[in-house]
C-alpha cells in the first residue's frame, strides 16, 4: 500500500523566514496530495492542496509543489510568523472517495 | 463555516467496556471516515463509509470495531471492548463528492485504564 515520508521531524525558524517541509510517496496511483496544519488538541485542518495534474500551487504565502517523477511534493511557508507554529501533515491519496495516508508530521516552530 | 463535530470530546474507559464515538459531518456530505491518531504518532486511517455501508477499512478496524449511521446526521465508531491501545484520538472526517476535500473534525481522546 502507499506509504509517505515526511521530512523533517522538526523544523525551528525565526519570523519572517522560510520553511519548506518535504514528502515522499510511494504509490504512482496517488493523485491528490492535501497538506493539514494540527493546532494543539485540534483536528487536522487543511491549509492546501495540490492534484497530479499540477506542478505548483499558491495561496499568499503557502505554496505546494509537486514532481511526479519523483514521487515527492513540498510544502513552502514564506515570511512565517508566530501563529504558523504547528504541526503539518502531508498526505496522499488515490482520489474519489479514497482514504488519506498521512506522513509522519512537521512540527514547525517560529521564534519571534 | 459549516464544520465537523465531534462528542464526547475527552473519554475514559475501563479496558473491556464498550465506548462509542459520535460524529456530526457537514450536512451535505455523503462521504465519511474515521482516522485515529495514537499519541505523537501519524494520522492513520480506520474506515470509509459510503450509501450506508463500509467503503474500506484498515488492518486496525477489527471485529471489535463498528461504524453506523443511525439516523442522517450522527455518524458513529464503536469500540465493542475496548483495549490499552485503543487508546487514542479519533477523528472523523467527511466530504461532499469524489475528488473533494476531506474535513476532519475536533477529535476525541479517549483513554483506555
């Protein structure tokens, strides 16, 4: 079955810096690729997406990136800042009504 | 913003009690599924439901697992006895269409002594 990677573990920036977290997938089939920010004690609520029908998303300062060939898609956080601090989770899917299959999680912290 | 919710949404139980989840999806939703997600670890998948019954399931939904949705609104996960490592947070998540975005929940924490 799929199986994603996500990297890193951890990742602690200063506001105003980037982040870029980074996923791996395993199953060419998978065609939808969600990105969830986790609050503490909160459900996961999705931040972006992305299909395999495009290289890139963006939305203001979040952006998705996708290779195929590859098997890996990126998650970007441009000029952070304090509220960012979470934890992301990648995913993949099949599409339709396919279950997701998270990564391991992000847990990103923004130093003011 | 319509949203998924979730009750109880901490839970005790004594190991080999039955507990059971409940979930509200988005009202127009047909699709919904329960994930769990064990302490520090992943989001991990347990059941899709569809058209009233079972779409899939993982290697964790066992016997011991059942989901219903009695009545066009509540959407269920029942844990028929419960163990020390079913301790955990459920989410229950929902999506109007194929292809659409999966909504999850605030979750339940439910703790097996």
């Amino acid at each position: 079955g799929e199986n994603v990677e996500q990297h890193p573990s951890t990742l602690s920036v200063q506001e105003g810096d980037s982040a870029v977290i980074k996923c791996t997938y395993s199953d060419s089939a998978s065609n939808y690729f969600p990105w969830y920010k986790q609050e503490l004690g909160k459900g996961p609520q999705l931040i972006i997406d992305i299909r395999s029908n495009v290289g890139e998303k963006k939305d203001q300062r979040i952006a998705v990136t996708l290779n195929k060939t590859a098997k890996h898609f990126s998650l970007h956080i441009t000029e952070t800042q304090p509220e960012d601090s979470a934890v992301y989770f990648c995913a993949a899917s099949k599409g339709g009504f396919q279950k997701l299959v998270f990564g391991t999680g992000t847990r990103l912290l923004v130093s003011p | 913003e319509p949203e998924v919710t979730q009750t109880p949404s901490h839970q005790v139980t004594q190991m080999g009690q039955e507990v059971i989840l409940r979930c509200v999806p988005i009202s127009n939703h047909l699709y919904f599924y329960w994930y769990r997600q064990i302490l520090g670890q992943k989001v991990e998948f347990l059941v899709s439901f569809y058209n009233n019954e079972i779409s899939e399931k993982s290697e964790i939904f066992d016997d011991q697992f059942s989901v219903e949705r009695p009545d066009g609104s509540n959407f269920t996960l029942k844990i028929r006895s419960t163990k020390l490592e079913d301790s955990a947070m459920y989410f229950c998540a929902s999506k109007w269409g194929v292809g659409e975005t999966q909504y999850f929940g605030p979750g339940t924490r439910l703790l097996v002594l």
